[in-house]
C-alpha cells in the first residue's frame, strides 16, 4: 500500500494487498507487522500469527501506521469473543483469555527490560478481571432512532461514539448508577450537547459519588469517598488521583512495604493524597511531595495527627534537597516518567534504596538504565495486573546503590 493510498484511505475500510503477519504485541498493546512497503503497522484487535486481511487506518506517520483490524485469516487459539461491544475503546484485550494476557504483560515487560533483569518476573494478581474498576468517565450522545439520551464511547482513532449497552470493566454500582442519570436526564427533556462527560466514582464499599460535567461550565465539586487501605481510611475526591484497582494495589503496597523494610526515613515523591507513604511508612521519619494542589489538600488531610508524616506542596524535581543517603526513596510518577533532574539528583547523593512504581514500563526503563549506568544495581522487577482486559502494565523495580 502506498504513501499515497494511506492518506486517502485514512479512517475507511482498506483491504490490503498483501495479507499482514502480527509477529508480537507491542508494549503499547498492538498487533505488530510490516506492510509490502517495509512500513510498521501497528493493529488493534489482531493477535500475534494471525493475518491481517482488512483494517481500518486511525493514524498515520512517516514510518508507521495504526490501525484496527477489521478482518483477520488464521485465528490466535488464545482469543475470546469480548464482552462489550466498546470494547476497543476501553478494553482492547478482551479478546484474549486471561491466562494469555498475563503471560503477554509479563512479556513484554520482560523485553523492555531485557539488558537489565535477567531472572524472572513474577505477576501478581487478584484474578478478578472484571467489574473491577473503580472510576469511569463516559461520554453522552443522543440517539435519533430511540430519541433518547444513551451513554457512550468514542470509537477508537474517531470522533464517532459507539453506545454503551453494557460494561463489564466499571464496578456494577457505577453502571447502574449512569443508567439512572441518563434516565432522569431523558425523563427531563435534557440535551445530550449540554453536556462533556458524566464522571462516577465508588468506594469498596459500593458508595457512589460524581457527576455531570457541562460544557463550558467549571467542574461541580463532588462528595468526597473514602477507602481503606491496608486498614488505614483515606479520603478523596471523585475527579482526583486515586488508584482504579483498590484490592491489586494493596498487593502492590505489600510488597513495596517488604522492600522498605527496616529504613527509619522514607521520601515519597509524586505522593498523591499519600496512599503509599503512608501505608507503608505510617511510623517512619516521612516526607511526602506532592504537587497538584487538591491532592495536596487531601494530602494534609489524610497526614492530620502523625507527627513524623510531613506533607510537601512542591514538585518532585524541585523537593531534591529531601533526597538523603540513608533514606529510602518511593517513586510514581505519572506516564511520562521521573524528571532527568530527580534521575541526576538521586544518582548523584544514592539513597539507600529506590523503589520505582510505574504505570508505564517504557518511560520507567528510560529512568532505571540511567541509574543502572551510574552504578545502582537493580535487585527486584515484578508486574502487577492493576488493570485486567487492557495492555497497561503497572511495574515495581527496586534499585540499591550500595
């Protein structure tokens, strides 16, 4: 397929000349293969050995295309019917059985760090791989054949919204409850193109909180939840940072509580409202960055009444003056990774440990090779399944300078 013919045919249906091999999954959670013309094609909804016959193109660039794969020859033993129609725009891996999305995140993780870890890489897991999603925003659109309001999707690589029959990502208490928001909106002659989304939120225990953001109007401010972590209670707001997966990231917390062990002063950086600080580091000499200042506020909040628990509104590249030799430094950062200048700081004073969460092993490679080269010596890598039936990987490296 030429140049020429991708730009023409760019969101349409395109039969392809050739039929394309997908040799791997890449980080990113394609289909990978190479078009007749040398160029990477990058497909969703397509499996490795499988070829791909039919696809429609949502992105081109000089040297690569993605794409969705709309007709396929030899099927990957491994797939599954999914079980939501939306489900490339929420969860492109439910087409796969959960035991093949496991031993693919663990990889690609492997690959990634393929110059820098060499022993196994375990993956933990609740194995509860739906209906675990704490959060989720959707989007409205009206329907002119039931003349009503319905939730909805952006179909991926389109401005097109796909609606939203059912969902087997979100906790059930979060669907049921936009179900009855698009209800009284229909009961109340309301338009669909008032509003930009309908964001809902719910604790483990079930509450929900959230609501209606409309358009060119500021945000309303929600209730606020709370939740218990490793039996400690943290507040938050519904639109604020807080972790999707409540019962995988306690798994997380264990062991990056194992992996702090005996430290008596502890820095976490990129703290959020605190959720691992002080879950792990409750009665440890505790400092905690962080720099959005809602989180912030939560923050202080959820710090009230320990004494040793200092909350810090900074950003994380500019609180390096905290960074000690004998402590024990906590990193999750958002997807674009640690600023190179907390990389240099931590490689130049070497903390006693540096323990790294990630939700995005590729920026975290980036940032654990340039304190590998400086000497750090990398001890433990393992994956944590925060977010079943999708290709984002959450990952836990802990690096020793000593």
């Amino acid at each position: 397929m030429s140049r020429k013919n991708r730009k023409k045919y760019l969101n349409e249906a395109v039969i392809l000349k050739e039929p394309v091999k997908i040799d791997k999954l890449a980080p990113t959670g394609q289909g990978v293969g190479t078009l007749e013309d040398g160029i990477k094609a990058f497909f969703w909804n397509a499996l490795p050995e499988v070829e791909v016959l039919k696809c429609r193109i949502v992105k081109k660039r000089a040297h690569f295309i993605e794409a969705i794969a709309e007709e396929i020859d030899n099927p990957n033993p491994n797939r599954i019917t999914p079980k939501d129609k939306q489900f490339l725009s929420t969860s492109p891996w439910q087409i796969m059985s959960e035991s093949y999305e496991e031993e693919s995140k663990v990889k690609i993780l492997k690959e990634l760090y393929r110059n820098l870890y060499t022993s196994e890489i375990k993956i933990s897991s609740d194995k509860n791989f739906y209906y675990y999603r704490n959060k989720m925003e959707y989007s409205l659109y009206y329907n002119f054949n039931t003349e009503k309001i319905e939730l909805a999707m952006h179909l991926r690589g389109s401005h097109q919204k796909i609606p939203v029959e059912t969902s087997s990502l979100e906790r059930p208490e979060i669907f049921k409850r936009a179900q009855e928001i698009v209800s009284e909106l229909n009961q109340n002659g309301e338009e669909a193109r008032k509003y930009q989304s309908l964001l809902l939120r719910c604790n483990q225990k079930g509450e929900v909180s959230g609501g209606l953001f409309e358009k060119h109007k500021s945000h309303p401010v929600f209730n606020n939840l709370e939740d218990q972590i490793l039996g400690q209670t943290y507040s938050y707001s519904p639109n604020g940072f807080f972790q999707i997966n409540l019962p995988v990231y306690e798994l997380a917390l264990k062991q990056i509580s194992k992996l702090v062990g005996q430290a008596e002063k502890v820095l976490d950086l990129y703290s959020g409202v605190g959720t691992i600080g002080l879950s792990v580091a409750r009665a440890k000499d505790l400092t905690l960055v962080e720099i959005d200042k809602s989180a912030y506020q939560e923050l202080e909040k959820n710090c009230a009444g320990i004494s040793n628990a200092k909350p810090i509104l900074a950003k994380s590249e500019e609180a390096l003056d905290y960074i000690a030799p004998d402590s024990v430094v906590i990193l999750d950062p958002p997807r674009a990774g640690c600023d190179i200048k907390l990389i240099e700081k931590l490689i130049e004073v070497k903390p006693k440990k540096v323990i790294y969460l990630s939700c995005n092993p590729i920026t975290q490679v980036r940032d654990v090779e340039k304190m590998v080269s400086a000497g750090a010596k990398l001890e433990n890598l393992e994956l944590f399944n925060f977010f079943p039936r999708t290709p984002h990987i959450e990952s836990l490296a802990s690096l020793s300078f000593s």
